[in-house]
C-alpha cells in the first residue's frame, strides 16, 4: 500500500507524510547547484550570465534545468524588464536561507582540520563574501 506521499509504506526512508515531505526536500536540495543557486539569489535578483557567473562551474544547460526545477516549485520566479530578464526567490525560497545558514554554521564547527578551513577561507575570498556567505 502506498502512503499519502506515493511511496510504499513499508520503505524504511518514508515513515509517514512529514517524513515524506523531508525525504523528497533533501533529494531536491541535494542536487547539485541548487543550494548554489539560492544561496546566490538570496542577495537580490540576478541575471541568468550574472547568476552563472557567481554560482560558477554550473553549464548554461544544468542552470536553466535547475531554474526552472526551482520556479516550479515556486521557490523563484522569473521577471524581466524591457532590457533585462533575472531571476528572483519567493518567500518560500527566502526561507531557504535559514537552511544554507545551518549549513555554514555546521560546517565552521565541524570542518575545522586546517585543510578544510583554508579550503573554506580560499573560498569565500574567491566569492567576494563573508563568514556567512553573504557579500562582504
């Protein structure tokens, strides 16, 4: 028999519904670049080359498969302007800032072998921001 998220109700992963609903945000949210992309709108509306640009490394095909991942589930929504076209988070993708600050929290705690902490700090220079991800 399958539960009300679909899955069957003997699968180990899905317990009840509110399980469901975490199981299926974390397979969502682990895909690769979306926290990325959030993480990157959380400080204003961007345009799809200034979006590429600061998320980096993502090919134009995966960002616009993952744009519109995320406008689907109402996390951003798309806009344009006469000259410009950009891409902007909802509340509901604002939200999502408490959960990359979790992240950043955990891993300044966790990630702490010197490696990882200058690997960290490379990072955030390269990025232009500061201990919390944000601009500096």
């Amino acid at each position: 028999m399958l539960n009300c998220c679909g899955m069957p109700e003997t699968d180990p992963r899905i317990r009840d519904c509110a399980a469901g609903a975490g199981y299926q945000a974390i397979e969502f949210l682990q895909e690769k670049w979306v926290l990325h992309i959030v993480r990157s709108l959380l400080t204003g509306a961007k345009g799809f080359n200034a979006l590429s640009r600061e998320v980096g490394g993502c090919n134009p095909t995966t960002l616009t498969q993952r744009l519109a991942r995320l406008e689907s589930l109402e996390l951003l929504r798309k806009g344009s302007l006469p000259e410009w076209g950009f891409y902007e988070l909802t509340p509901s993708g604002q939200a999502l800032g408490a959960v990359i600050d979790a992240i950043e929290g955990w891993a300044e705690q966790h990630l702490t072998t010197p490696e990882t902490a200058h690997l960290y700090r490379h990072w955030q220079r390269e990025q232009g921001s500061d201990a919390s991800g944000r601009p500096a």
